[in-house]
C-alpha cells in the first residue's frame, strides 16, 4: 500500500483547500481511511475518518461543521475538503489506511499553512 497526499499549501483565514489522497495497492474498498495531523513537538491528531464503504463519518470537534471527509472507491482517493480555515489548523496532514488487522498505512505528509 502507497498514499499520496496532494493539495497543501498557503491560505488566508477564512480560506479553503482541498487535500487529495491516492492510494496504490489492492482492495482500497476494505480500508477505513483517516486524516491526521501534526504540529511540531506534538502528537499527531486525528482529523477524520470514513468508513470503508463511505456510510459513516466522524471528525474531531474542532473541525466539524468546517471539514469533509469523502472517499470515491473507484478512483481509490480520499478526500478532506477544508473550509473557515484558521491559524491552529496549521499542520502537516498525514493520510492513513486502516485495515481489518489494525495495520496503519501512512502517506508523507501535505503542510498546511494558515497564515495571513
């Protein structure tokens, strides 16, 4: 399993992005997916999460109601659009693949920044 994550970069507060994650491998369907992310000198946070079939959702409070998780199976990509950004979700975000035995697959990481 490989992820790639794509779509970091610069945003005003208020802004909006949108994080791309292609994973290479078998089976994508079965694999919960996540994102994380990560400030430095602190432990990495999860985001979001979607279940393998894309039914269930779930996000960190500090995020809802601004930040979408989706996933399309066929193309085997997950994504996080980001909305009313501000400073403190300044981060590097990880994607992660879940799967049934607990392994966690990681991408290398998209930096965030929320700056004006």
């Amino acid at each position: 399993v490989q992820l790639v994550e794509s779509g970091g970069g610069l945003v005003q507060p208020g802004g909006s992005l949108r994080l791309s994650c292609a994973f290479s491998g078998f089976t994508f369907s079965r694999y919960y997916m996540r994102w994380y992310r990560q400030v430095p000198g602190k432990e990495r946070e999860l985001v979001a999460g979607i279940t393998s079939v894309g039914g269930d959702t779930n996000y960190v409070d500090s995020v809802k109601g601004r930040f979408t998780i989706s996933r399309d199976n066929a193309k085997k990509m997950v994504l996080l659009q980001m909305n009313s950004l501000k400073p403190e979700d300044t981060a590097v975000y990880y994607c992660d693949a879940h799967d049934n035995w607990g392994l966690d697959y990681w991408g290398q990481g998209t930096q965030v920044t929320v700056s004006s």
